[in-house]
C-alpha cells in the first residue's frame, strides 16, 4: 500500500486534478485498493482534498451477460424451431424457456398449429435480429443512448440490467500536500511533553466510535448448570420452591425453632458467622415463641424437652443462616396455619453459610439443595424410597447412609457417595424425619410427619465434572476459561 499511495501523490504532484477511477484504470488496481490508500493519505492530514462524486451508471446482470454471449431467450427459441416444426414440450425444454417462448410469440417470430397431435411450433418469419442481444451490447461497451427508454425498462424488469450508483472522489492537492507521508505518533511520551517536541508532531485522530475487542461473555458456571439440572428434577417430582430471598436470619428460625439446644456447638461463634449490626431481631410469633420455649425447658407433647433455663436474648441474634432449613420452618409454620392441612412438597436451592476450616471438600459459603415433604404418617421407608427415584434422576449410583444425630430429625441419615477422582466415599447431604419437637409446637397436626434432606450442590458438581479441588470449582482461583469449556450439565434421568 505504500507504494500505491507514493504513486497517487506523484501523479496529483503531475498531472493535477485526477478522480480515483481514473486512477484505478491508469494503475491498473481496483477501485477499492485506491480508495484505502486515499484513507490512508487522509489520516496524514490535509495533503489531499477529496470530493465526493456519485454517478449512475447501467451494468449487466449475470442473466444480460448469458445474453451476450449465446443469444436472448427468444432468439434461442426460434433457432431451435426446425423447418417442419417442432413439438412444443421439447422446446420447453430449453434453458428459459417459457419467457423465451411467450417473447417469441409476441414478437411474431412463431406460431403453434394445434391442427396436429401434439401441436407443432413453427416459424412465421424467415429472418429475425436479436435486438435484445444487440442492445445489451451496447449497454455493456456504454454507448446506450440510441436506445428508448421504454426499451429500458423492459430490459431492467426483465433482469437483464441494472442501475447501479458508483462512488468515487475527485482529488486535488490540499494545504499541506506532501509526496511523503509523515509517521503519525500514536501517543504523547514524557520525553515529547518535556522536550515540547508534541508541539511539531503529528498525532493519529482516535476512533471514538471503534467498538473494540468483543468481550467473552454469555457463559454459565458448571454450578448454575448443575443447579438448573436439580430444579427441573424437583419440579419433575412435583415440588414447589420456596423462597429463599434472605440470607440473614435470627437464631430463633435458624436454631430454637428446630429444637436445637441454645448450648449446642454449632450455635457457637466458631461454626456460625454472627451479625453484629444488627446483632438481634425479634421478628417470629410470640404464641410460636412461648410454645418454642416451652418445648425447650419444660418439655411437652410426650418429650421431657432439655431442661434448661431458655433465654430469648439467645433466639433474637442474627446470624448468616447455616441451612436453608430455617426456611422449611418458616413454610411449615405457614402451613400450619392453615385451616385445613394439605400434604405439601416443597425444594429450595440457595446458599448458607458456615465458619468452616477451608479444604478441598469444603467452603465457608455453598449452596444446600432442600427437600422437604409434609403429609400423614410418613416413615423412613418414604424417605429412602425418594432417595432412590431422586438421586436415581442425578445419575448417582454408588449411595451409603449412615445413621446420625440432628436435634431436629429422629431417625437421621448422613448420604455418602463415592468420589472417583478423590477415590473415597465423600459427604454429600444429610436427612432424616422432623421430631414432633419442632411440628407440634407449630401447630401441625399429630398424625402428620415430615421427611426432609438437604445435600451440597457443590459436591455433586464436582462429582458430575471431574473436579478433585472445591476451590478449583469456587472462588478466586477458578479458571474462567473452565467455565467457558464446559460442556452443558446432563444427568441420566
């Protein structure tokens, strides 16, 4: 290109005034290589004037060039009359050959004798010229202007020409006209601003309007992916969602509520993020508050409860909530409200929070998966036997339970499943029957269980993709193009 723009500059320097298509013909370059190189001087400055011309010009469609070459529709048609005739359908045969025919019979160059089986096309005159052919010819060296405009137009309804605008530039030498183009700086350097060199230099515009560099964008994490899998599942199983909106509960919902003792170790600062502004609330019922704190200290409803001295100030501390469950008791005390009970299936999938020792198999933040079902007299059968459908829809073969202990659950279950890239058995929910502690108190009826069971979604994910390092999965050491890789969550349901 360089060369290209010396030589434009020389022959303005020259000959004078010049338009670029001439320049193109007199370079023999396209027209489009001129115009950038014409960009490019203009960059440099006012070296060059340029001034936009705009010209109609009439070319050739494809099917006009045919023409010139081998002929209009209806002229190929009459050649291809034989002396005697010939039967229309071979005719039809032809290339164009219903707009060559209905020309030719308008032309009056042929007829059809339909007297004979099948009906003969023959010749009505002995001579004819291609004039369609003879004017595309002229239109193509562009002495058109014999012909009418009527002609014309029948020629660009036919599709045989076409109008076309052609956009060139007259040139002439500018204020600053140069045969050399002076480098542009691209930035103002320490040594420019304290020599004062910036003052005589020229400096390349900015394009403001340059969208720059597409952003990589639009891309789900393998955990959103893993979750959008396990909410479909649920919803396929017939569950409701509850909301899980806020993250911040107080320790009545998030502990007393659930018949967890207020001297457990888990209520202490070492496993549970207390909030010191606010640092209580007392928003729960206080008829549910006094029957909760009942249960606690004096027992009831066949329990002889724990025996100690309950304290509300205990109850109103906030708290990051540890599991999504003191959700489940905010809707299981809705539900009791009701007037009449009716059997309810419910899930939740959202983060909790835990003051835990961070290793490969654990966070201080994740995401617990929550179902919960409400209906009469449901047992631990019930509950292993929603297992097998559930975790038989993620795909998850290899199961373990393990009796446990939960203040809130009689009979309690952990569920083991095995790693194959940790190569041992690892921790992936908990679950187990609500006690009629934490039901009654509520206002449920007796004969109504619950079964419920909260798992990590972190932990399935990393079964699902292969991960050996929760913090491979979360947090600031992830590599975004891992996200980008994935391959779309499936489970074999």
């Amino acid at each position: 290109m360089a060369q290209l723009i010396e030589s434009i500059l020389k022959y303005i320097s020259d000959n004078g005034d010049v338009n670029t298509l001439k320049l193109a013909k007199e370079f023999n370059e396209d027209h489009q290589k001129i115009i950038g190189s014409l960009k490019s001087i203009q960059a440099h400055g006012e070296l060059v004037i340029a001034d936009a011309v705009s010209e109609k010009k009439i070319e050739l469609t494809e099917e006009g060039k045919l023409v010139v070459e081998n002929g209009s529709h209806e002229f190929n048609i009459y050649n291809a009359v034989l002396e005697n005739g010939t039967p229309q359908s071979d005719l039809m045969k032809l290339p164009n050959a219903k707009v060559g025919f209905s020309k030719a019979m308008s032309a009056g160059w042929v007829a059809v004798d339909k007297s004979v089986n099948p009906p003969l096309v023959k010749r009505k005159v002995s001579d004819i010229e291609d004039l369609v052919q003879l004017h595309l010819k002229q239109f193509e060296s562009g002495d058109s202007s014999k012909i009418s405009d009527k002609e014309k137009q029948e020629y660009k309804k036919r599709k045989l020409i076409q109008e076309v605008v052609i956009k060139s530039y007259d040139l002439k030498k500018g204020p600053e006209f140069s045969l050399t183009l002076t480098k542009l700086e691209t930035d103002v350097t320490t040594e420019m601003l304290n020599s004062g060199s910036w003052k005589n230099l020229k400096f390349k515009d900015y394009n403001f309007d340059a969208l720059g560099a597409p952003l990589e964008c639009g891309y789900l994490h393998p955990l959103l992916k893993v979750r959008s899998e396990f909410r479909q599942i649920f919803l396929e199983m017939g569950f409701s969602e509850m909301p899980t909106n806020n993250y911040i509960e107080n320790s009545f919902w998030n502990f007393d509520a659930l018949f967890q003792p207020q001297q457990h170790p888990a209520r202490d600062a070492h496993d549970t993020f207390f909030i010191s502004d606010p640092a209580s609330s007392s928003k729960f019922p206080q008829d549910y508050m006094e029957r909760v704190k009942k249960i606690h200290s004096k027992g009831g409803y066949g329990s002889q409860g724990y025996g100690y001295d309950w304290k509300i100030e205990e109850a109103q501390k906030n708290l990051l909530r540890t599991h999504t469950t003191a959700v489940s008791a905010r809707m299981l005390y809705k539900v009791a409200q009701q007037k009449e009970f009716k059997p309810i299936k419910l899930f939740s999938i959202d983060k909790v929070f835990r003051n835990e020792t961070l290793d490969a198999t654990h966070l201080a933040e994740f995401h617990q998966v929550e179902g919960v079902i409400a209906d009469y007299n449901l047992t631990l059968g019930d509950l292993i036997g929603v297992f097998a459908e559930f975790f038989k829809k993620l795909g998850i073969h290899q199961l373990e339970f393990k009796p446990a202990y939960n203040p809130y659950t009689e009979p309690s279950m952990e569920i083991f499943c095995f790693h194959p890239g940790l190569g041992k058995w690892i921790e992936i929910g908990n679950s187990g029957v609500f006690r009629p502690e934490m039901l009654l108190p509520m206002g449920l009826p007796e004969d109504v269980c619950v079964i419920a069971w909260g798992l990590s979604l972190e932990r399935p994910t990393m079964i699902k993709y292969g991960f050996n390092n929760i913090r491979d999965l979360v947090g600031p050491k992830v590599d975004l193009e891992m996200v980008q890789r994935s391959p779309i969550c499936r489970l074999n349901k």
